[in-house]
C-alpha cells in the first residue's frame, strides 16, 4: 500500500529535479523550456516514481526492486528521449511512434503477470523484443533514417530490458524478504 509520505515523495521529487533546468535557463540560452516542458516532465517523472512505488509497496526483495527500477527506468528514458531528439531521425518522425507499442507490450505484460516475479520475466523478455523489433521495421518503412546510432540506442534499451528480465528471474527464485513497516 502507498502512503502519504510516499505520494508527497512522487509529486516533491520531480518539482526539486525540475528545479535544474529551470535554474539552467537563467544562465544559458542552451537551456530553453516553456511551461509545457516542465509539466511533461513532471508527469513523466510522477508516473514513474508512482509505477515503482505500485510495483514494489508490497515485497522487499531487492532483486525484485532493482529489476522493477530498472524497467520503470528504462521505459522513462525511452520516452523522454523519444520526446525530446526522437530516437529514428528527429522527434516528428512517424517512425518513432512505435515506441509506445514497446510500452503498451511492457504494460500489458506487467498486467497480465500481475507484478508477479515469474510473469514479469516474460513480460520484459517480450518488452525487450519489440524493442529490437523497431529498428528492423523502421529500416523496412524509412531505410535512410536508421542509422548506427539508431542500433546502437535500440540495442542499449534492449540490454537494459533484458537486464531486468534476469533480475526479475533471480527475484523468483529467492524468497520475499520481510517489509519492515515504518509508522506514517
């Protein structure tokens, strides 16, 4: 169960990161976000940090944890730099739409498994396929726009799923540690 600390941790949290950026643009014109930017990026780092807090409140198995870090994490670097670069050409490209089919398969997976270690394993293995499976069609729709660096983005994201895949399947074959529970 979630808490209030916790929900006052997921909303605070973001607003102190975006405190970076918002001091940046003082002192660079490199820096430039308008007030959509920052709650885009609130949002974002809201539903993660809220997507781990859900994933985790009932377990205490590290293995567990760092695995469902990881994939939260993996899948909020995804779109923010599918947001802010694009990662097949630029941010307008069609073609990077397809990363929200990599979501929707972690997501629905994850709710099929029902946060459960065993299920979750398949469901990143699967995540981190589709992943791979973006660039192949992207080189079959728009060839000239995957480039190395397209490979090189997709197969770390791809490292990163799997990795989570193997800490969800070492989770499953360890006992669940006892929570300790902190008063509120």
């Amino acid at each position: 169960m979630i808490q209030t600390k916790d929900l006052r941790g997921i909303v605070l949290l973001p607003v102190f990161v975006l405190l970076v950026p918002l001091v940046a643009m003082q002192f660079t014109d490199e820096v430039v976000w308008g007030p959509l930017d920052f709650l885009v990026a609130w949002v974002l780092m809201a539903v993660a940090g809220l997507a781990y807090k859900l994933a985790t409140s009932q377990t205490g198995n590290v293995a567990y944890r760092i695995a469902a870090g990881m994939a939260v994490a993996t899948a909020f670097l995804l779109v923010w730099a599918n947001l802010a670069v694009g990662l097949i050409g630029n941010e307008g490209n069609p073609a990077n739409l397809m990363y929200g089919g990599v979501l929707a398969v972690g997501i629905v997976g994850a709710g099929l498994a029902r946060l459960q270690s065993r299920g979750m394993v398949r469901a990143l293995w699967a995540t981190a396929l589709a992943q791979f499976l973006v660039p192949v069609v992207a080189l079959i729709v728009s060839p000239p726009d995957v480039t190395p660096l397209v490979w090189a983005g997709n197969a770390l994201f791809v490292i990163l799923f799997v990795g989570s895949a193997l800490l969800f399947r070492r989770a499953a074959n360890q006992p669940d540690s006892p929570r300790v529970e902190t008063p509120a």
